[in-house]
C-alpha cells in the first residue's frame, strides 16, 4: 500500500433523514438538494486537502431505515444521489439500529478505521418526533459506542417547536453537538450545508494521524458553526 495512502486519514459524513410522510414537498426537496451540494464541495475540499479523505453515508429513515443504495460508506468521489423519497412513519429507533452498526472499528464490521481516525460528523435530521419508544431502548445501546461518543453531533429540528422532539435530538447532540431549530423550510439546505461544510473544512484541517477519535476538536467546531449560522444571511453559494 501506498505511504500518502497509509498516512491519510478518512473523515465520515453521516446524515440519518427523516422520509416519513410528513418529509414530503419542499422540506425533502431542501435535504435532497443540499446533499447533492455537500457532495460537490467535499470533492474540491478533498482535492485541496492531501491529508484526507472525505465519505457520506446517508440513512433514509421512515417506516423502515437502510444505508442509501444499500451502501453504509461511499468515497465522495463515487457518491451517486438521486434524492430521498418519502412515506410512511417517523420510525426513528430503526435508524439509530442502523448507525450502531457501523459505529465500529472495520475489523468488527463497522466503517470506522483500525488505527486512528477523525471523529465523524453526524446530522439527524427530521421534522417530528419518533413514532412509539422504541427508540430509547436502541439510544441507549448506541450511546454506549466509542464512536459515536467521540462524533460531532447536530440535529436539526424542521419547522417544530415540538418538546418531545426537542428533547429527542437533544439526547442525540449530548455536548458534542446542538440542536438547530429550521423555523422555515426555505433555510433547511443552507441550515444542512454550513453545517457540514463547515465542520469538514476545520475538522479536515486540522486531522492528524496521531490524533484518537476522543481527542477532537468538537468544541472549537461548534462554536465556528454556531457563528456561521448567526451570519448565515451573509454566505454566498
């Protein structure tokens, strides 16, 4: 194996989209259009970047959850996305079964490298709260992962001002993250976008192959995050 390839680290962007029916319209359009954007621009980021390599793994959730084309990691380069359809419930827990899968190490079956490694990035986004409570009980056996612990967690709450749901993707963030309220659908894609972008850019420059996945730069991340949102009127695309 290639030195540079050895030496790169690999930065996970995992989006877990709520397609319950209420997702439909405008609000899935925003999610499927700011993906298709995260995409293009993790490609020129990476391009820029010699010391890492960017990858997506989206996770429709509804009445049922499955890694988007079947695939729980995809290089950026070779990301295909033809968008999130919606239909069904808000089946939350089967996304979070879905996520503890590949919350591992590669040698026990998840996405997550052997040695090293950048804490991922992780988006639940979603405009309700979870049908039944299923979810506490799968919650609870993925907080217990390492790596997900080490993530830098965001949920974004679409057009809700909903406690049950509020405190649902509190518990998600903890303190590596926050939860961002969208009050309008107009504002989900560039919500979803300097949300990511921003966190790949400052995460990506600022890996190292020595750095572990519990030592990250989560809090310096959100606060950049949080002043990007605070003047996202300003960003240009």
């Amino acid at each position: 194996m290639d030195n540079d390839r050895i030496s790169k680290q690999r930065l996970n962007v995992i989006l877990l989209v709520d397609a319950s029916q209420s997702m439909a319209g405008k609000r899935i359009k925003q999610v499927n259009s700011a993906i298709t954007d995260i995409k293009k621009y993790l490609v020129e980021l990476e391009k820029e970047n010699s010391n890492v390599d960017f990858y997506i793994t989206v996770i429709p959730f509804s009445t049922e959850a499955s890694f988007y084309n079947n695939k729980e990691m995809v290089d950026v380069n070779e990301f295909e996305y033809e968008g999130i359809k919606c239909g069904g419930w808000s089946n939350l827990h089967f996304a979070y079964s879905k996520l503890a899968e590949i919350m591992h190490k590669e040698s026990k079956g998840g996405i997550m490298p052997d040695f090293g490694g950048t804490a991922p990035i992780i988006l639940l986004l979603t405009d309700g709260h979870p049908t039944g409570n299923a979810y506490k009980t799968e919650f609870e056996k993925l907080s217990k992962l390492e790596w997900f612990k080490a993530a830098l967690r965001y949920g974004v709450a679409i057009e809700l001002d909903d406690k049950k749901t509020l405190d649902v993707l509190k518990s998600f963030t903890g303190n590596n993250g926050d939860v961002i309220k969208c009050v309008d659908a107009d504002t989900l894609k560039t919500i979803i976008k300097i949300i990511v972008i921003t966190a790949s850019k400052v995460k990506s420059t600022t890996s190292n192959v020595s750095v572990s996945p519990l030592q990250n730069q989560n809090v310096e991340v959100k606060q950049i995050i949080q002043e990007e949102l605070n003047d996202a009127a300003n960003w240009e695309w």
